[in-house]
C-alpha cells in the first residue's frame, strides 16, 4: 500500500456529518477511495488535536500541535504512521525554517542514533552471509585500527553482539558532529581521539559482558569493521545492504549532504529557537548518528523488521536473525534497539539526537507503529506527545498515558520538601516551590512541575515518573526516592 502523502500547507478536508441528512454509502472504488482519504484525514486532524503528556490528570484537555510546536520553538516536524503492516499516511507540519518553506514527507532530517539500528542490520547481514561472526574477538577481524589493550580488554572478548547490545564495555556516550566551519577528522582521528575529533579515545572501559552500558564509541568501532571486512566506504555498503532493499529512497550516509540534496532538508534549531549556527553538523560517525532520512524511510525500516520478525518477508534478514535481533540482553536492548512488553503487544523502539533534531521510532509486532522526526533541539516533549496522541488514535496496546488524579497540600506541606537532593555527586535534583506549586529541576535538565497525589507522592506530567519524600520527621524531607523506569534510585537532601 503506497502511504497517502500530505503536505501541511494543503486545506484540511474535514467529513462534517449534518443533522437529519442521510449520506448514501460509496458504491464506486473511486468513492471508497475517496471515503478512505476523508477517515485518514479526520485520524490526522485528531492526531494533531489531541497531544498528550505522559501522565494525564483526570479532565486535563489535550493539546494542539500547532501550540505546542510555537511553544517548543520547533520550527516542523514530520510524521509517518505504521497501521495493518502498511504506511497509512505519512504529513509534514511547519516549515523547514522559520519563515521558509513547509516540511513535506519528503523533507530530510538526521536520524541521529536512529542511525544504529539501520547500521547494525547491515552487520547481521554480513553475519548471516559468514563475513562476519557475532561471538568473535572484533581485533581478529579489524585491519586499519585495533582496539587498545588494557587491563579490562584481557578479561574477556569485545565481540560484535557485545558492540550492538552496548555491553562490550566501551566508552564514548555520544558525539556532538563538526559545526560547519570546523575541520573533520578521518574515523580513525575518532576511534583515536586526537586532533581535529572533539570526543576522547574510544577504549575499553570495563569488562566486556558484564554491564549495559550505551555507547556510540561501540558503533564506531563496529563501523570501522565493516568497512575493513567489505572494502567499501560506510555508506555504499549500507546503501547496497540494507537502504535499497528496504526502499529507503531518500535515505543516505552520505556526511555532509550535497548542495543538491541540502535544498532539501531540515534546517536546525537551538532550544532558544535560534538555528545551529552555519547549519547541520557533519558526523564522521556514520553509524552511530549519520543517516539523513524521512520518517517515510524510516517506517518502511520498521515494516521489513516486523515483516521478518514475523517471518512473512525476508528482505534483508532471515526470521531467526531478526528474533536474535530483537531479543533483549542486558537491560531492554536487543542487538541495536530497545525491546519491550511480550507477544502478543512487543514493540522495539529507539530515539535519535544531533545537534538541532530529536526524533522518535516505535513499531509493535502485529504492524502498527510510527516514526516522528523535529528540527528543534527541543523536540523530545513534543515527539513523545504525537507518539501518545498516535498511540491513543490507534488505540495501540502501549504507548498511552496514563491517568492520575492530583490532591491539593498545604503550603507548609510543600515548604517541607524544598531543597537539593543528590543521587550522585555529578546528579541532583533541585525542589523548589512557587505558592501552591512544586518544581522539579535535575542536573542539565529543564525545570517542570511536580504533581501531589498525596503528601508524600509527586508526580511528573511529562514522563512517567514519581518523587517520594522522607517527611515524616520534625523538619523538611531527609531524602526522595526517584521511582522511574521500573527503577528506584535514593537522593540524600544536601544540608
């Protein structure tokens, strides 16, 4: 099924159903088609209408696209919906930059670390064919650069699972790409760490195996390998592995775009609602953060994943190495992607930041699914709302909020819990109050509001997580524990 494509700028063709008037039913194909289009139109309408925060309380209204988009300072955003294992729409809001054109489903935006998963099916596919092997030591098979030894590379294998499922133990979180007037290193000045690259050496760092710790250094290393196994530049081979096959089109490693191909992307935007000075930032890191795409792509990578997860359609990975894929190791990651719930209702999903674009991808097994990319560096509230209002539309089995009804306490109640709470020296929380309301700020991150749903019980709107106080005691809170994720992490309040 070809997606049905809209741009923003279109009218917005609304079915209006009058009072007493009867409307016959469609007869002609070309009236169901067209009745078709008048249904997908009214589900993007609400779509739009209907953004909602993590937590909802009960009689909270939802929010506007439009508002939100403003309110963000995201200039636009793209979105293409998975439903019945097919692309049912896929539309472009705002524009490329302010005051410029507006997005279009064919806008590109960078992936960010979207870009690891559509790596890493590249290298299940050399797996699968036996130019590679899963479990073997990465150093036997590297040519043109080697991991260093150290004291934790000798205890046990980095092995290429190990460097997808972000347990080999290697450093380097993420990279900030080379603004436009800053020279490039060669992958190689990155893996090493020295001059012109802006990230520190990419080494062992613990145990292989013993931990989940992310890493885009781990994606590095496993570029480098490909390239020395297939002697082809990173994205040719991914070109010919997976995009093709998979119909990515508009997709492509290719760091820095073209001037053709520049006409027609994304430019990006800074929280301030500034753009990145000199434009998009240039990622020698291909597979960590180099993929310049559309959420059309991007949900045409999802469908071939369901696809073979199912074992329907092989295009690129058989049914068995797409299960290896998808099965969670340590922590949620399968071999590239984040893997939850059970079947019937498992979905995998993965998230992608560069400087000046956030996006989001999540597909479930039985084909729903939807890929959400923004040219604003404060993207990740407003793609996770679209996510919720897609998720509540299509009536999926995860991905709703959740709703909680809020209590009113007492100013003196919440002067009590004021202060700063530390779960680690470099990680605090800081509690502030403003008349009847509570905040919470956490290290390098904004400030939001915090909810009562009793004395002690505070509850975020914007994620799904809570604060409990230590109150009982004469004076103020003693400590919070942050319940999130599933997990419980204890902040002793700094005297």
């Amino acid at each position: 099924m070809t997606p049905t494509k809209f741009n923003f700028g279109c009218r917005v063709l609304l079915a209006v159903q009058l009072a007493g008037v009867m409307i016959a039913s469609p007869s002609s194909a070309e009236d169901k088609a067209t009745a078709g289009k008048d249904e997908i139109e009214q589900r993007i309408q609400r779509v739009a209408d209907g953004l909602l925060p993590a937590i909802v309380m009960a009689g909270q209204s939802p929010m506007a696209l439009s508002a939100r988009m403003a309110e963000l300072k995201v200039p636009g955003v793209s979105v293409a919906v998975l439903h019945g294992g097919t692309i049912e729409w896929a539309r472009g809001f705002g524009s490329v930059s302010t005051g410029g054109p507006p997005v279009t489903p064919e806008t590109l935006f960078q992936a960010g670390s979207i870009s690891k998963p559509v790596s890493a099916v590249a290298a299940l596919a050399l797996v699968q064919a036996g130019q590679l092997d899963l479990d073997a030591d990465v150093n036997s098979v590297l040519k043109s650069w080697k991991i260093p030894a150290n004291s934790y590379s000798g205890e046990s294998k980095v092995t290429l699972r190990r460097l997808l499922s972000h347990s080999a133990g290697i450093s380097v979180h993420g990279f900030p790409g080379y603004a436009a007037d800053k020279p490039v290193p060669s992958l190689i000045d990155v893996l090493n760490g020295t001059l012109p690259a802006n990230t520190a050496p990419i080494i062992v760092e613990y145990a292989p195996g013993t931990r989940f710790q992310y890493s885009g250094g781990g994606y590095t290393i496993m570029q480098q390998l490909l390239m020395d196994v297939t002697g082809k530049p990173f994205p040719g081979l991914v070109q010919d592995i997976v995009l093709k096959p998979f119909g990515m089109t508009d997709s492509s490693f290719v760091q820095p775009l073209s001037p053709k191909e520049a006409q027609a992307a994304a430019t990006p935007y800074r929280g301030t609602g500034a753009p990145v000075p000199g434009g998009p930032h240039t990622y020698p890191e291909l597979a960590a953060a180099g993929l310049w795409t559309t959420p059309t792509d991007l949900a045409r990578f999802a469908q071939a994943l369901q696809e073979a997860w199912a074992g329907r359609k092989n295009l690129v990975l058989s049914q068995s190495m797409t299960a290896q894929m998808l099965t969670p190791g340590l922590g949620d990651y399968g071999l590239s992607l984040i893997v939850k719930e059970s079947p019937p209702n498992r979905r995998f999903l993965h998230g992608g930041v560069n400087d000046g674009f956030v996006n989001v991808m999540m597909a479930f097994e039985n084909g729903e699914g939807a890929v959400i990319m923004t040219n604003g560096a404060r993207g990740g509230p407003l793609a996770n709302e679209i996510m919720r209002s897609i998720a509540t539309e299509y009536r999926w089995p995860a991905g709703q909020p959740k709703v909680k009804q809020r209590i009113n306490v007492s100013a003196e109640g919440l002067e009590r819990l004021v202060g700063t709470y530390e779960i680690t020296p470099t990680f605090q929380i800081r509690v502030s109050r403003e008349g009847d309301r509570l905040f919470a700020q956490a290290t390098r991150q904004e400030r939001y509001e915090v909810f009562p749903e009793s004395e002690r019980d505070f509850f975020y709107t914007i994620v799904d997580a809570v604060l409990t106080f230590d109150a009982d005691g004469p004076t103020g809170a003693t400590q919070l524990v942050l319940h999130q994720n599933g997990i419980d992490r204890v902040a002793k309040r700094v005297p």
